[in-house]
C-alpha cells in the first residue's frame, strides 16, 4: 500500500482505528511518519476554506 500510495504522490499516515482484543496487529503499531506530518503541516498552512 505504501508504494501505491508513492506511485499516486498520497500522503502515507499511520492508523488508529483498531477494535478489539483479536487482532493481529496491536494499537499505535503504524504511526505517521515525522517527514509525512510536518509536510502535511506546510501544505496545509494557509489553506482556505471552500464553501461548497
């Protein structure tokens, strides 16, 4: 999924829905990367709000 996501130029973030005790993967296990968050953050300083 990360390559996909690369090849499309998306954002890779971590997850934190998770629900239950019979998962293979536990809480908090993918997080977002630093380099992701902070160009999340420079993208969207300025944004404007569209009223749709």
């Amino acid at each position: 999924m990360k390559d996909l996501a690369s090849n499309l130029g998306l954002f890779v973030t971590g997850s934190s829905d998770y629900h239950g005790d019979n998962k293979s993967v536990g809480l908090g296990r993918f997080t977002t990367d630093r380099d992701a968050f902070e160009d999340l953050l420079d993208r969207a300083h300025g944004a404007e709000v569209v009223d749709g």
